[in-house]
C-alpha cells in the first residue's frame, strides 16, 4: 500500500482531492505495489504485475494516460506491461521494461524522452535503439540510463552540462557519457547528475550553484568530476 503527503494542489497525493496533507494519507484502493516515484507535482506507482499507475498534473502528459487531464486519483498507464522500474521528472516520467528497453512519456521540450523529438507525448514512447538498460534516472528536464555493461548514457537539457559530454549542447536522443565505466548506480537532481561506480568512486556533473556537485566549488562541470571523498 502507498500514503503519500504535502503538497496536493494536482492531486498528486492521490486521495481523490486536492486538499494539502501534513501527514502520511492512504491512496485508496492502492494495492501490490512494488516501487513509487514522485514527480514535479505527479506521482506513479509499479505494481507487482509490472503495470503503472500515474496521477497529479498532466499538463504535459506525463501521466501517460493519453490525455493532459489532471487526475487526483491512480490511473493507469494503458498498454504498458512487463515494468521493472519507474522514474520522474519534473514533468515527464520513464519506465524500464525486463527487456532491457526504456519508454518515456510527457514534457519534451529538452529532448527528455529521447525519441529524437521535442515533441511532447502523452503515452509511453520507445526510446530508440536503447538497450540492456539495467538502471533509469530522471532529472528535471534530462534522463538518464545505465547500461548492464557499466556506461552511462544521457539526454535532455544540458544547459548545465547534466548531461556530461562535455557541452552544453542539448540532446535528443540518449548520448554516451564519455570515460565513464564501471557504473553501479545513477543518480539525477535537478539540473545535475551523479554516478557511483563499482570501486565506489563518485562522479557528478552538471549544475554546482549551490556546490551539489560536492567538489568543493561552485563551478558547473560539464564532465564526470570525481568527489574527493
């Protein structure tokens, strides 16, 4: 079962209404639920059976159900089966099926679904020639993939440079993060990345206003920078 709580002015606690909530809430009718993800101001659920629910804002389509209707209760994103893992951004959300291939829906406008577009969509659309995913990340408006092999892949905003190839060049389809192997975990915040590796090293990259790359600066990098831990 899932309770959620805050903020609820899209519905995306998920209790039928709108109403803030400074406590955990039950989300009705909510059960088999193996993973939950939390969004800008949408939340999506992945049930034992491999099936998503969504629910909150959806002005971009990021709850997959086809339509930009907010939803304050869970609804379910059709056609999607065989989930193993669910990510949200700040406005769109991505699924990783058990065959290794990924599927974005919602806001596009940085190339964050990585089907090659800025084209929004409001179902769940195949990011092309992406395979053996074993790991997703969303960021605020990029994305972010490790491979069972240990590389990392990105793609969205890169204003940044979260998306760690060294540029600031924004991508639509996902881009290998160069010199980085030997990848265990990703992470993605708000307009920055990190990445822990199997020798427990760890990298980030990206946005370091407010030092969130932990490098002891605050100097945006635009390439893995390995913490000094």
């Amino acid at each position: 079962t899932v309770r959620c709580w805050g903020d609820n002015s899209s519905g995306q606690l998920g209790d039928g209404t709108t109403t803030t909530r400074t406590s955990p809430t039950v989300v009705p009718s909510l059960t088999n639920v193996a993973e939950i993800a939390a969004g800008g101001g949408h939340s999506c659920a992945r049930r034992n059976d491999g099936t998503i629910l969504c629910w909150g804002r959806n002005f971009n389509g990021q709850l997959g159900d086809g339509t930009t209707m907010q939803r304050t209760s869970p609804t379910a994103v059709p056609m999607l089966t065989n989930v193993v893992e669910i990510a949200a951004g700040v406005g769109h959300t991505c699924a990783r099926r058990n065959d290794g291939t990924v599927l974005c829906w919602g806001r596009n406008d940085g190339g964050q679904l990585g089907d090659g577009t800025t084209m929004q969509r409001t179902i769940p659309t195949v990011v092309p020639s992406l395979t053996n995913v074993a790991e997703i990340a969303a960021g605020s408006g990029h994305t972010c993939a490790r491979r069972n092999d240990g590389t990392v892949l990105c793609w969205g905003n890169n204003v940044s440079g979260q998306l760690g190839d060294d540029t600031t060049t924004q991508r639509t389809i996902p881009t290998v993060v160069p010199m980085l192997t030997n990848v265990a975990e990703i992470a993605a915040g708000f307009d920055h990345t990190c990445a822990r590796r199997s020798d427990t090293a760890v990298l980030c990259w990206g946005r370091n206003s407010e030092g969130q790359l932990g490098d002891g600066t605050t100097v945006n990098r635009g390439s893995p920078w390995i913490l000094p831990l």
